[in-house]
C-alpha cells in the first residue's frame, strides 16, 4: 500500500490524519510541534523529519495548515513540497488558503506534473472526530475522483466545484457568511439590551419572525461562554480578512464584510484572539455602554 503524506496535525488536522490511519492507510506524518504527531505515531503511522522528506517519499500529501502564509512555504518554499517531489503526484490542501495563492499554486504545479487540490473543510473538531466534515473540492476532476476515496475516510458531504480555487472560494464565502451574520446578530441583540428589552424574550419573538431562520445559532453567539473552543477569533479575523482579499482579487465589493472585519480586528486588538469568535460581542457591548445578560427560558406570553 502505497505511503500518504500528512502536514499539519494540530486541532483539524490531527483527527483527520487518525481517519485516514483508522482505515488501515500507510501513513507519513510531520508537524512543526512534535507532540501533534504522537498519537499517529502510536497508531502506526511514521513521523518525517521535515516537509522535503514527505514530499520524497509520498505520491499524494494532504495539508492541513494555519493559512496562506504557512500554506506558500510548505508547497513553494525551497524545502517545500514541490521542490523536493521525487514522486510527488498530487497535493490535497484541506486548509483555507487565499484565492490568489490557490490559482498561482495550482498553476506552478501544473507545471511541475504536480497535480493541487484545494479542498477545505467544514464542521470543525467534533466533525473531524466523527469524519463527518463537509469538503468543497477545486481542481483537476480526474485527480480528484483518485483520491476521493481518502477523502471519505472524514468527509461526509463532499463536493466538487470545479477549476482550481473553486473550493477555496466556496470555503471563503460559508465562512464569510456566517461570522458576519454572528456580528450582525450580537448587534441586534445589543440593540435590544440598550433600549431595555430582555435578550432570551426578543430571541423566542425572532424566532417566531421573519428573522427567524436567521438566528438557528443565536444560543451560541450570545451564550457569553467564550472559552467552549469552537472556533478561535484570531482564526475569524484571519478567515474573514481572507474573504476581503479574494474579493478583490475577482473585483467584488462586499461592503458589509468590510464592516464585520472591523469589529473582528477591534476584538483583536483587545486581547480576545484567543477566545471563540463569537466573543466580538464585547467590542458592541462596550461601544453600546451595555452587557447582554446571559440567556433563559423567558415567561408564557
């Protein structure tokens, strides 16, 4: 059985690299924190002593990465992937990646007889645990159907979008989407506290409302629990400046993001990168003079 590579085993990666071990795969794994690769190593697989090495010995690598800038130095850098591609046939980056650096990556290994997948996930650790992540697939379709069955090993729903950064920009946009929607909702919400009205009450009239299918993650965003580790606000930040950047890169204007962005890099500035992304609240909280009491089952009607 042919060996696969794995970069980046940290809080997706990792179980991801243990669905792929679960169904009985050869396995090459490396992380910059030694600790992330253990547990794969006590489960069989065998830990490279740097990116080159997997790219030497694997045909198909898979990435699990922090973001663009890790994502260039690991497939482009002098001792990345593609320079030291003895056998390397096909790259399948799981990370949220920027659209521009996709495309130029996609392009530099094409012409490298190095075929590049951009295929990020969605549904986070519980979902990686479970392999039950969505995956949103960009790239060459044939190379794709080669290796869907290793995507299977943790992807549940997975879809091809099509050329190369069709599944980053797919990514970008559900992402985009719903961490702006959150700050839109904390800022309804807060409205609603300024002006004296109990939070848990407007939420059970929303509900009942047009706003209604708008606020399924309400309790969460308004939880005031901001260390459950869903999903950190640096990582938000990070995704949603990632959006604004791949806009422009295709010419799209997305005024409202632009806003969100702000009070994400507000949040950043206050110290609350490392809190789940839904503590932005407290940057509307303290501009409105107001904090949102937690919520509760509120009285019959």
């Amino acid at each position: 059985m042919a060996t696969i590579g794995f970069i980046g085993t940290g809080t997706i990666g990792g179980p991801m690299a243990s669905k792929l071990l679960e169904h009985d795969h050869s396995m090459l794994v490396f992380d910059i924190d030694k600790n992330a690769t253990q547990v794969h190593v006590n489960h069989g697989a065998r830990a490279a002593a740097n990116v080159a090495e997997v790219a030497q010995l694997c045909a198909t690598v898979f990435l699990s990465l922090p973001g663009p800038t890790q994502i260039e130095d690991v497939v482009l850098g002098d001792a990345g992937l593609i320079n030291n591609g003895e056998s390397l046939t096909t790259i399948i980056d799981l990370s949220t990646n920027s659209l521009a650096l996709n495309r130029r990556i996609a392009e530099f290994a094409q012409s490298k007889n190095v075929h590049y997948l951009d295929a990020p996930v969605s549904g986070g650790k519980l979902a990686a645990r479970d392999g039950t992540l969505s995956v949103m697939v960009g790239g060459d379709e044939v190379a794709f159907n080669g290796v869907r069955p290793l995507i299977e090993c943790f992807g549940e729903h997975i879809f091809y979008m099509g050329l190369p950064g069709s599944g980053t920009l797919t990514k970008l946009v559900n992402n985009q989407i719903f961490l702006c929607a959150s700050v839109l909702i904390q800022e309804g919400f807060v409205l609603g506290a300024k002006a004296g009205i109990d939070p848990s009450a407007l939420l059970k009239v929303l509900k009942a409302s047009s706003a209604g299918a708008l606020l399924a993650r309400a309790p969460l965003v308004l939880s005031r629990q901001f260390n459950l580790d869903v999903f950190a606000l640096s990582i938000a930040a990070k995704d949603v400046a990632v959006a604004l950047e791949s806009a422009s890169a295709v010419g799209a204007s997305m005024p409202m993001t632009e806003a969100a962005h702000g009070v994400y890099v507000e949040a950043l500035e206050q110290g609350l990168g490392n809190e789940d992304f839904f503590a932005t609240v407290k940057v509307l909280e303290a501009a409105a003079g107001v904090e949102l009491p937690p919520l509760h089952k509120p009285k019959k009607s």
